[in-house]
C-alpha cells in the first residue's frame, strides 16, 4: 500500500464513508473534522478541495465532526454536515455549496437514489431514514420527501436500481430491503451477523454483501429472498465495505485487526479470501474504483492507504 496524506490530517480525521462515483470520475472523501470535502482523482491522485463544512480541532477518534459522508447524482453531490446536522448540495464544477437544509436528527450516509431523483440520510439515532426530493436543479432545491422508520437501525444505505430496491441493515442480525414504489420495507433478511454494519451490492448478479463487526462477510441473494449465499472470515471490528465489478472482488477493512481481507466472489455468490493486507489501526472504512485501486482510510494519520489490487 501507498500512503495518501490529506491536507490539515497531521491530528487525524474520523473518516466513516469513502465512496466512489463513475459518473464524476472520482473518489469522494468526506474529510470529517478538517471540514473539506475531499475530491480525488483515481488516475492523477490529485485532490480538489471543497470547503465551507464545519470544522474541529478534534482528533480522529469518532466520526461526528464536519462532513462523514457523501454522493454523487444528477451533476450535483450531497453531502452531510454532522456538526451542524445539515445536509449540503454542491456543485462540483464550481467546488461551492449552493444549498443547505436541516435535517431531523444526525445524519449517516447520503446516498443519491437515481430512480425517485431522490436524496436519502440515514439518521440511526432517530431510527430513521429522511428522504428528500430534488425539486430543482438550477439552483438546486431539496424538498422533504418523507421519513422511513428502521427499528434497530439504520445502519448503512445502498441502491439497486435494477430491483427498484434500497437495502440496510439492523445493528444486529437483519438486513432490510426497502420498495421504492411504496417506501415499506419489503423484505427483512436474517444475515447471520451478529452485528450488522457495512453493505455493497453487485447490482448484476443480484449479490447483497454484508460486513459483520466481530469479523466476517456474508452474501445474500436478492432474488431469493436473502438467501445466504457464502460467508468468509475477516478481521475484527469490520465496518465500510466495498466491492469491485470489475474484478469481483469484496474488500473487508477491520478496525480491530488494522488489516483488509480480499475475497474473490464467485458465480454462485460463494466467497474466498485470496489475501490479506496490513493496512492501519481503526482502518474501519474503504472504497474501490473502476481502476482495480481500494483505498482504506487510516484516521490516525490523516490519510488515505492505496492498494492496487493486482489478484486473480
């Protein structure tokens, strides 16, 4: 792995949420406490900055400074405010925010959901997910669109557009998918966690993965009611996974174990791991771009690791 310093992360920065967008090109760091929304390209590694989030001397251990997540939709990226429990729209063109509004309660993940033209934030500590419709563009203009309630969660968001469907987990043992029809939960699925956290789909296939914080991924079938489809050991204290289509390869940070574990995916979901890697301590979160690049974040240090995943 290389290291990737982050500018003002010499005190540490409480990463959560790393996510790549193949629409914008890069790979969108929520830099927490320093209060920039970080901007970095995949083929230069170069970073552009977006200011004008809260900031805090703090260091890295926690993530509820400043922005800790974000997403890209639409030509335009939301993203959260935690110190100020706002969630923000930018335009990424001119780097500047062009609109805030407040949430309900303090917010998690962002996640653009492409088929409603909507923004959803998960707020765990309201047992909620607050939605937002993108009324107008040009300037841009959120309106409240709706709350879902998730007993025992929310934790974590993803989007399968293909199944009309948005899936998250319970802090436990359930996995949730949400219709986007009718904004119920549709289906509620036993992941074999004991404690539920991060979450990735592979869309093509049909494959939700699942990270389990005592150290383990598990897959469930979408198309077969969560059945579980293979399940691999990882390091303690998993949290923000990621996967690769390209490679088919589910990336598993462990804050415990300040290690990532790399599982091949196969055809019938079932799962092998083929390396591990020392990454950091609390390297909890991590993302994959369309390159074969994973980039695990490291909040002690104020930086992000990268690993060119050359395995097959």
């Amino acid at each position: 792995m290389t290291a990737l310093p982050l500018r003002g992360g010499e005190g540490g920065i409480g990463f959560d949420d790393l996510r790549f967008s193949p629409e914008l090109g890069k790979l969108l760091v929520p830099a927490g406490r320093s209060g920039r929304l970080d901007l970095l390209d995949p083929k230069t590694r170069a970073i552009v900055e977006i200011a004008g989030f809260s900031s805090s001397r703090e260091g890295p251990r926690g993530h509820s400074q400043g922005t800790t997540s974000a997403d890209f939709g639409d030509g335009l990226i939301f993203a959260s405010d935690r110190s100020e429990q706002s969630l923000v729209v930018i335009d990424p063109a001119t780097r500047r925010i062009n609109a805030r509004i407040k949430l309900g309660g303090s917010p998690d993940y962002v996640r653009w959901v492409a088929p409603v033209r909507e923004v959803w934030v998960s707020e765990p500590g309201s047992k909620r997910i607050e939605t937002f419709r993108l009324a107008e563009k040009s300037p841009p203009r959120l309106v409240p669109a709706g709350n879902i309630e998730v007993a025992d969660g929310p934790e974590s968001l993803e989007i399968d557009p293909p199944r009309n469907r948005v899936y998250s987990n319970t802090w436990h043992d359930k996995t949730i998918a949400i219709d986007l029809g009718s904004r119920a939960i549709a289906a509620r699925w036993s992941n074999g966690c004991e404690g539920a956290r991060g979450l990735a789909v592979d869309t093509a296939r049909g494959f939700v993965f699942v990270g389990c914080t005592e150290g383990k991924a598990v897959v469930l079938d979408a198309a077969h009611d969560g059945k579980v489809l293979g399940t691999a050991k990882a390091g303690k204290g998993v949290d923000i996974i990621a996967f690769s289509a390209k490679l088919s390869h589910l990336y598993v940070p462990a804050a415990e174990a300040g290690n990532l574990t790399v599982l091949d995916v196969g055809e019938g979901g079932d799962l092998k791991s083929i390396g591990t890697i020392v990454a950091a301590p609390d390297a909890h979160c991590a993302a994959a771009d369309g390159d074969g690049n994973v980039y695990v974040c490291d909040p002690g240090k104020g930086r992000l690791l990268v690993f060119a995943d050359r395995y097959r």
